[in-house]
C-alpha cells in the first residue's frame, strides 16, 4: 500500500502537469481551476490503481484478494464522489465571477445555496454507493432515511419555509442588497439576504430582522428601481385671488419646472384642482431624471423657493386655514334701546 500511494503521487504529479499545459491552451478559466483542485483525489485514484496492479504479483488468497478489491472499489467510489464535490465547488466558484452574476447581485445568495445543496446531495448519494459496495443492506436504510426525512421535514417546517422564501427571492429578485425599500410601512437598506432572512437597516440606524418565508408574502416596494423622481404637491392660494392672478401663477409655476434642465418631459401638470373652504387649491405634479434622493431634495428645494417667487410676483398669496367673522349690526342707526 505504501509503495502504491508513492507511485500514485508521482503519477499524480505528472498527470497534473499534462492537464495545466492543456487547460493552459485554452481560453475558459473554469478548466485550470479544476486541475487546480483535483491534486488530492487525482492521487488517490493512481494510488488505487497501482495498488490493484501490485495485487497481481502478490498471490493473496482468493477470499482475502476478494475483500481487498472491494475496498479498493470503495475508495474509488470515494474518489469519484470527491472529484464532482470539487468540479460543483468550481462552478461555483466560476459563476461568481461571472458577468451575470455582477449584474445580479442577489443570485449569489442562490447560488449559495444550490451548491449546498447539491453538496448535500453528492454525500447522500455517496454514503448509500459506499454501504451498497461493502454489502450492507440499502433497502431497509433508504426506508429509514425516508421516515427520518419526513419526520425532520415536520419538525422544521419554518426551517423549510424560510429556505424555500430565500430561493423565491433569490429567483423574482424583487430587491438587492443595498437598495432602499419600504416592506409593509417598515423602510431601509437591505443589508444581507442569508438562508433564514433578511436584514435592513433602518435610516433610525436599527437593525429590523424578517424571515423569508414572510418577506415572501409581504408587499414589497423598491425604491432602487425607479428611473425618475416624482414632484407632488399642493399649493394653496388665499380666496381673494382674481382669475388673472390665477392664471398668472399657473403659467409662472409650468414654466419655471419646464426651465428645470432635469425636468421629466412626460407626465407634468400643473392645474387648479377646486375652489376650498379656506382657499384656493392647485395641484403640481412633476418628474425629474435623477434617482439620487440627495440630489432630488435639492431640487424640490429650489422648485418650491420659485413657486412662493411666482406667487409672490403674481401679487397673491399662500392660504393660511382661517375663517373669517362678519359682524353685522341689524339696529337701525340712532336706534336706542327700550
């Protein structure tokens, strides 16, 4: 055995080196990457090789050759299993740094855990070929395994509901970690989407934790999506404004937001919505090609400070609520009072 392991490492290190000049050759990384990785089990495989090469000359016994063979099948079947482990490790691995997944910043948590997942499913795999091949029965364990599954599939229902609502989001990509979002009245950053749930951070500076099973139930509302910033407001004129002065500030408000060089050519309007109890309302809706909130704020700023400009030129004015008495004296002048 340790002549076959000493002749599996120099043939391991040879076979290495054929396969570098070879994945060298070509353009795809994911090929030198995996001769990178398969040092360990490429000697293993030799070794097994070698060692049943040397079984020939050795002249064992007919039942101890038998029992050795079958454990060196074993280790093969080990050898094999561990080889896929790595070549999924390098897909993973490859697909990170893929552009794709650059541009979807969320599939690395999927990514994650489908090569867990297929990591879990290589072993399972691996143990009933290894119990198979010594000769202990996989029937009955499979029948266990099954039971045993079920009932841990009953014992971590949220577990599993979490798990599932972590691979939903991952697939819809309703968000990314780093954006903005409002879920159910509760806004922040999205700062990690792990197995179990996802984290924001809350402009109070509060960590708020939800499990993906409810966040993937809930409304979401993304604020990081938005191609444009929308301006809406009302603007209230004091009663005693004459049409003309009306239509003066109207015309003075759309043009001082189509004099905005950022100003969203579709979807402004700026008309007078109704005559109120108190005043006289109009109403202002507008968008602006920016998604930088501090950027919009400086421009509803300076859009606000032009329409109290315009309304003060027009010689109107903003409308406080108030209510205003008449005081009537119905006696006749001179009157007195019997």
């Amino acid at each position: 055995m340790l002549l076959a392991w000493l002749l599996g490492s120099v043939a391991s290190r040879l076979t290495r080196a054929a396969l570098g000049r070879i994945a060298r050759r070509t353009s795809t990384p994911w090929d030198d990457a995996l001769v990178a990785v398969i040092g360990r089990p490429l000697t293993l495989a030799w070794a097994i090789g070698a060692a049943i090469a040397l079984l020939v000359p050795l002249q064992l016994d007919a039942r101890a050759a038998a029992g050795l063979q079958r454990w060196l099948k074993a280790a093969g079947l080990v050898v094999f299993f561990w080889v896929l482990a790595r070549a999924v490790e390098v897909g993973r691995q490859v697909l990170m740094r893929s552009q794709w997944i650059q541009a979807h910043p969320t599939t690395r948590g999927l990514l994650q855990i489908g090569s867990k997942i297929a990591h879990i499913f290589l072993l399972a795999i691996a143990v009933v070929a290894l119990l198979s091949e010594l000769g202990y029965p996989v029937a009955s364990l499979l029948a266990g395994l099954g039971i045993g599954g079920l009932a841990l599939a009953l014992a971590a229902q949220k577990t599993l509901e979490n798990l599932f609502g972590a691979l939903a989001l991952g697939a819809d990509q309703p968000f990314r970690e780093g954006d903005f979002v409002n879920v159910e009245g509760l806004q922040g950053t999205v700062e990690s989407i792990g197995l179990r749930s996802t984290r924001l951070r809350t402009p109070d500076r509060t960590l708020i934790t939800i499990p993906n099973g409810k966040l993937a139930e809930l409304r979401l509302e993304t604020f990081a999506a938005r191609d444009r910033l929308r301006l809406f407001c009302t603007l209230g004129l004091v009663l005693s404004t004459s049409a003309t002065q009306l239509r003066s500030v109207l015309a003075g408000l759309e043009a001082a937001l189509r004099a905005h060089p950022k100003l969203w050519p579709e979807g402004l309007s700026v008309h007078m919505k109704e005559i109120g109890v108190h005043s006289l309302v109009l109403e202002i809706n507008a968008y602006f090609a920016t998604t930088e909130q501090e950027e919009f704020a400086r421009i509803r700023e300076r859009m606000l400070l032009e329409f109290m400009a315009v309304i003060e030129r027009s010689g109107s004015a903003l409308a406080l609520p108030s209510r205003t008495v008449h005081l009537v004296n119905d006696r006749e002048p001179g009157a007195t009072q019997g």
